[in-house]
C-alpha cells in the first residue's frame, strides 16, 4: 500500500495543478479584462521545518469582483491537538487540495465555492470535497441546472442523494435559524471505500464537474442589468457569507490551525458585504421571495 499511496498523493497533486490551470483559463476568457496576481507561498510545520506551501491565484475584473484559485501541498509535524481533532494517529501531516471561491459583480450571478481534497493523518487516509452555490435572484432554472449537473456526476458513484443531503447541513448558519448561505450541491469528508485507486478515481472525476456545473450560468446572467436593491440584496446575502466561513467552516479552520497561510484561507471572503440590524428585504419583493430557497430543497 505505501508505494499505491505515495504514487496516488503524487497523481492527486498534480490533478488539482492542472484543474487550478483549467479554471483559471476559464475565468481569464469569460472576463478577459481579469487581472491575476499569482502568489507561491511556503510554510514551516509544527517543529520549524519545511511543512510545504502552495499556489494562490487571486482575481479581480470587470465580471469578477474577486475570485481565488488556489492549490496546495503541505506535510510535516502538527501539535498534537490538532492530530487528534482531525482523526490523526500521530504527529504528521500530509494534505493537497483545490480550492476556490468566485464573487462575481452582477448580484444576478451566482457565488460558487468547490472543493477537492485528499488527507493523511498519521496512517489513516481520506478525500473530501464538493461544489455548491448561493445565488442572489430566484432563477429556479439555475438551480436545477446546478444540482442536476451535479447529480449526474455523482449517478455512477451513488453518491448524489447523501452527499446533497450532507451538503445541507454543512453550509448551515444554525445561530441564523438553520438558513443556509445558499441552495446547496454536494459535500462529502473523510470518504475511504477502502479502495485507493478507485477513490482517488472518482474525486479527480467530480472535480471535472465543476466548470461545467457554473460557467454557462455565469455565462448566461453576466450581461443582465440589476438595480440597487438587486446589489443590497446581494451585500447582505454575502455578509451572511462571511458569517459562515468564521464561524462555522471546518477548511477556514483547518487551514489556520494547521498554519497555512492567512491571506490564502481568507481569500473566499467577498470584497464587499453589509451588515444591517435586522435586515430584510422590501415586502412582496423577488428578494424576499429569494429568502424561501436558503433551505434543503429537491432541486434535481
């Protein structure tokens, strides 16, 4: 199994180099003003040493608001109550993973997030990831669109249905009467079928997923004229957004504890957001109406 698994952590690393190149050629095309300040960090593990680091692919444009694509590879000692709080059976370390966040300017446009990772803690292994979306306008079509892609990725596996279901409760502000921050997709975590290749198989085909399950609705709202209350909506909706990745996200977490880089884990943070006491949006509005569908739903 070492030589299967070193080979795998190898072949999985370079997987999530080649998708941050894919989406970032698709970003780069869809908004062809985007600027892009790419940024190689390192980090030191728990005793000092060499712990790895990663590529971070910040985004701004026309489209865009902001938008990050970024990879990394980190290994090394960790303090103990770290192992343990993630499942670990020693001291070290080892994890390569994909994640990205785009916050696109037209509040008709949804934000995405999507995520593909693989872990080993001491001797144990696992993958994890998914993709979801929070939209800002009630365009049913695009939501459907979004799940039923993703439902016919997961159908070879037998996937869809639990880790729809999974993806509901995780992006959950439960201090915010269980709203989620958007309508959902897939996610899933420490998956170990027992069987290496065909794990690493199947996150690696999910990941090929994800620019067909966002760019044609990016593609198809980005010219859409929006008004003010159509951007306040959205404002507020991403201050929710914000809500949920300090206070409940197990990545944000996990990256700060395992001393990643700050700027790279914060990077899915909005540009923009508001914060209003006791906000809500104007009676009988396409935005109030909005409000019914941050709630698990069978949109596929």
């Amino acid at each position: 199994m070492s030589n299967q698994l070193e080979q795998t952590k190898s072949l999985f690393h370079n997987y999530v180099k080649e998708l941050q190149d894919e989406i970032t050629q698709y970003l780069v095309k869809i908004d062809p003003e985007i600027t892009i300040k790419e940024d190689l960090w390192e980090r030191q593990d728990a005793q000092g040493n060499d712990g790895g680091g990663g590529r971070t692919r910040a985004f701004t444009g026309n489209l865009i608001e902001n938008a990050g694509v970024n990879t990394s590879l980190v290994y090394g000692k960790v303090r103990p109550e770290f192992a343990k709080s993630i499942g670990g059976t020693n001291d070290e370390m080892w994890a390569t993973g994909i994640s990205l966040i785009i916050h696109p300017k037209n509040p008709r446009v949804p934000t995405t997030h999507a995520n593909f990772r693989m872990i080993q803690a001491g001797e144990k292994f696992w993958f994890g990831g998914g993709a979801d979306l929070t939209p800002y306008f009630p365009y049913e079509n695009d939501f459907r669109f979004f799940h039923s892609t993703w439902k016919r990725a997961c159908a070879e596996y037998g996937t869809y249905d639990k880790w729809k279901a999974e993806c509901d409760r995780y992006f959950t502000n439960h201090h915010r009467n269980n709203e989620m921050r958007g309508i959902g997709g897939i996610f899933f975590d420490h998956y170990n079928s027992g069987d290496l290749e065909a794990d690493s198989n199947m996150v690696m085909d999910l990941g090929k997923s994800f620019i067909p399950s966002y760019f044609p609705i990016l593609e198809k709202r980005k010219s859409e004229a929006w008004t003010q209350e159509d951007e306040d909506f959205q404002l507020h909706r991403r201050g929710r957004y914000v809500e949920f990745n300090l206070l409940h996200d197990r990545g944000t977490s996990f990256g700060l504890k395992s001393n990643g880089r700050t700027d790279s884990i914060l990077i899915s943070l909005p540009a923009r957001c508001k914060f209003s006491y006791q906000y809500a949006p104007k009676k009988g509005s396409e935005h109030e109406k909005m409000l019914e569908y941050y709630y698990p739903k069978d949109w596929a």
